[in-house]
C-alpha cells in the first residue's frame, strides 16, 4: 500500500495528497494545476476517505453517509468506489477493499495539511 501523507487538518478547506489538492468549499479536485472531473458523490466519498483515513471503514457506515436515509445496493457504492479509483490511479493513489468485510480504506495513511492556492 502506498502512504500519500494528506497535509492539513480534517476540517481545512483546502487539503493536499500525493500530487492531488482538494478543495472542500470549491467541491474540487486538482491534480498539480488541472482541475478533475469528478461525479458529486465520488468527491463526496474522497472527502469522508479523507476524513476517516486512520480506519478501515465499513461499506454500511459509508453507504449511511454518502446516501442518509436512503436504502441503495451495494453497487451503487462499488461504482462510486471504482469512478474515484480511475482518477486516483492516475497518480499511483488507491483505494483497497478489504475482501471479507468489504470495509475500505484509502492508501494515504497520514493526513493533513492545508496548502496555499
């Protein structure tokens, strides 16, 4: 697994991983200086991967938060899991599933640090 430490704290707007940059308030996702397109939710899941990144979280924690009070499938969630594991990839970033539970977790194990514009 790899460590992209992600610098800032877990509430600053604007946080950096790897060669990504995430900027909370603009709901924005940057790698180096292009801006990445990213579906709603996808950048939704990111953001609470950022914010839980010290745990493996279990996929009915995570199914709760990008959908309260919403009854969806699994796959609903294993699209948006596989939509922001193409972008990541594209930087040597990942998110692993565990096989048994089906929790996940990123591969930036230490997070943050907020980054000037």
């Amino acid at each position: 697994m790899y460590n992209f430490p992600v610098v800032g704290p877990r509430n600053t707007s604007l946080l950096r991983f790897g060669k990504f940059q995430v900027d909370r308030e603009g709901h924005e996702l940057l790698l180096g200086e292009a801006a990445i397109a990213l579906q709603p939710k996808a950048f939704d899941l990111l953001l609470f991967l950022i914010d839980h990144r010290d745990r493996l979280v279990p996929k009915e924690e995570l199914l709760g938060a990008l959908w309260p009070g919403v009854i969806v499938m699994e796959g609903s969630l294993q699209r948006v899991i596989s939509l922001l594991r193409q972008v990541l990839r594209s930087a040597d970033a990942r998110i692993t599933s565990a096989p048994i539970t089906g929790s996940v977790i990123a591969s930036w194990a230490t997070c943050c640090r907020s980054s000037p514009r």
